[in-house]
C-alpha cells in the first residue's frame, strides 16, 4: 500500500542535467548512477535527436487529440488490444484526466508492414494509427521518433550498465535490444475545472513498470511531481529539447534494488491544456529479468538477491489490466520479494508463461480468472 504525506508541496527541485555532447564517459556515468540510486530522475540535452524531428513529431501530436473525438474513438484499446487511443485509463483503480495514444514496437520489426497484419501482433496487441488521408506524414513521423528514441533508450542503458559495473555488452543491455518491447505515449492532459478535496489528478502516483522512461515534457505547463521523504516536488524541463529519464521497475529489479524506480503523479491544470510524450523502454516478453550477476561473481549493490524472477510479458500483462479494468489487479515489483511469503504472482506467471504465446494479443476478459484467482 502506498502511504505518503499529501499536505506539504514542495514547487520544484533541481534534478541532474547531462550535457551529453560535453561531459566525459565516466563523469556521465557517475552523474546516471547516482540520479538512478536517488531521486530516480535526471534530464538530458545534446542528445542527439534533432530539434527538427521533435518539433514535427509535436506538430503532429496537436493534430492527433485535435480530431473529433468520435473519430479517434474508432482507434481505442480493447481488452485485446493494448494499443490505440484511450481516455479512460485507471491508475490505482483511479480515472486519469487525460487522453493518450500508445503505439508500439511493430511485432515483424518493420513499419512497412501495415499494422493490422498478422506478422505485426503481439502480446499488447498492434497499432492503430490514423490512415494517411486522415492525418497526412502522422505514421512516418510516429515511426521515425520511435526509432529514434529507440537508440537513445539503448545509449542510456548502456550507461546505466556501467553504473552497476557492467560494459556495454551487459546482460542488461543484450536484453533489452533482442526484441525489446518498448512503447510511445502521446499524452493531452485538458484543461480541468472540477474542484474539491477529489479533484481528478492527470496521473495517479505509479512507478512505471519497464527499465527506463525517456520522456518529453511540455516546456509551458509543468506538472509531473516525484515523491521525496513524503513530498511532493516538481520536475521542471531544463529547456524545450530537453529529456526527462526516470528509472523504472525492471531497473530496479535487475540493480537489485540500487537503482531506485521513483513514485511520481501529474497534476490536472486549470487553465493549461498539456501535452507530454513517455517513450517505455522495456525488455522483450520472454525476459527474466533478475538481480544481476556481475563477471567477477559478486551480486550488484553487494546483497543476496532481493527479488524472485519476474517474466516481463506476465508483468506487462496483468500491469495493463489494472490500466484498462476495475479488477483491482495492480501488481508490484513488492509482489515479487523474497520475503513475499505469498508468492502468488510468481506462481501465477508459470501458469501465464505455459499457456500464452507471446506472438498473440493478451486479452484481458480471457485471463480474467487467472488474474483474479490466489495461485495454483
């Protein structure tokens, strides 16, 4: 059960900002490691992902939540389908005030192929994206700031495996490169003006389930907050280009516990209309993520491990069911420790990995009663 402190707000907090273009290898490392060990936040710039390409990929962004609502519902999630447009999503069993588009890594790895083929299903489903005439250049600029995004999350990784002791050729990164299955966010936040003690927040406070989040902040409207000794603290874009990073469960996992994946929440906006892009960087379906193993034999962070495997596809999985449903199913790295004498989820994921293929959409209503039931 999450517990924290709701009166005391803190506006801001100064985060680490990397210049990647000017620091050295080993400065940038240490600078990660200790964000990822901390706060579980740090920013970056001169990352090498061309203004040009972010401004488009925006532009075409306010063009996607501007269409008629009617219109974009005809591309919405199902409980088969993991991808597409949705308003609706819960967050510890609470409504978020935002619109969203999720998209993707293609299942056959190739954006040439349409999304509705067979080859291009997988465990969260397969793309929706508005036809050409609809929305003219929106798949191609979709496509390329995926991909684009895609080498930058491998780059951070890579980083963050030299913070534990690693090399580029880490487990931690073989992992995440063979079929990651990482997905884009396009965030709307409208405006809200309800009022009141339940005022609906944007974001529930979560942690977000992969290894890494690279997101892009709305340089106007500053809402995004990280949980620190029971405060609430607001993250601030360093400049428009700019990336926010944040640690996510699997690093955590794999960093038995070193690195930290941080609470965080957004807040609804009376006056300012909001858009914000999480790009997540996860590890194929067929992963075991576990605490690492260093070369040398010794465990990182110098610990017995702290954490049972978790199979990401079960993880993902039964994550976006307690997105999409009210089961009240909100799994949590917690439901995988040592000392969880109820193991539960590490049964249930043995049952999850015998029976599913991960080349075929998951569907919610199917697994319903695996979802819902104690274990075998």
């Amino acid at each position: 059960m999450i517990t924290m402190k709701m009166d005391s707000v803190e506006p801001e907090i100064n985060v680490s900002t990397i210049d990647l273009a000017a620091l050295s290898d080993d400065d940038v490392v240490e600078i990660v490691s200790n964000a990822c060990a901390g706060y579980g936040f740090f920013q970056i710039v001169n990352h090498g992902i061309s203004t040009e390409l972010i401004d488009l990929y925006l532009f075409q962004c306010r063009r996607y939540f501007a269409l008629p609502l009617d219109t974009k519902l005809k591309w919405k999630r199902s409980k088969d389908n993991a991808r597409g447009f949705f308003n609706d999503e819960l967050t510890q069993q609470k409504r978020d005030w935002k619109e969203c588009l999720d998209v993707g890594v293609p299942g056959s790895r190739d954006w040439s192929v349409d999304d509705d083929s067979p080859q291009n299903k997988c465990l969260d489903g397969w793309n929706q994206l508005p036809q050409e005439e609809v929305l003219p250049g929106f798949r191609q600029t979709i496509s390329m700031y995926f991909d684009a995004l895609s080498l930058l999350a491998d780059r951070i990784a890579i980083i963050m495996a030299k913070g534990l002791g690693e090399d580029e050729n880490s487990r931690i990164t073989k992992e995440l490169r063979k079929n990651h299955s990482s997905y884009l966010r396009s965030n709307y936040y409208p405006t809200c003006n309800e009022q009141g003690d339940e005022k609906p927040l944007g974001i529930s406070p979560h942690r977000d389930a992969g290894f890494l989040t690279i997101l892009l902040q709305d340089i106007d409207c500053h809402s995004l907050q990280v949980l620190k000794n029971d405060v609430w603290v607001t993250i601030h874009p360093a400049d428009t280009y700019a990336f926010t990073i944040n640690t996510g469960d699997m690093a955590e996992v794999w960093s038995n516990g070193l690195y930290k994946a941080p609470l965080h929440r957004v807040l609804s906006n009376e006056t300012k209309e909001r858009y914000s892009t999480p790009f997540f960087y996860n590890p194929s379906y067929e992963t075991r993520v576990k605490p690492l193993i260093r070369n040398d034999g010794t465990k990182t962070n110098n610990n017995d491990p702290l954490f049972n495997d978790i199979l990401w596809g079960y993880f993902r999985a039964v994550r976006f069911a307690g997105d999409l449903t009210d089961f009240g199913v909100e799994i949590q790295i917690a439901h995988f420790l040592k000392t969880d004498e109820d193991n539960t989820h590490k049964m249930k994921q043995e049952i999850f990995a015998k029976e599913l293929d991960f080349t075929t959409p998951f569907d919610v209503e199917q697994y319903s009663s695996l979802l819902l039931s104690k274990g075998a």
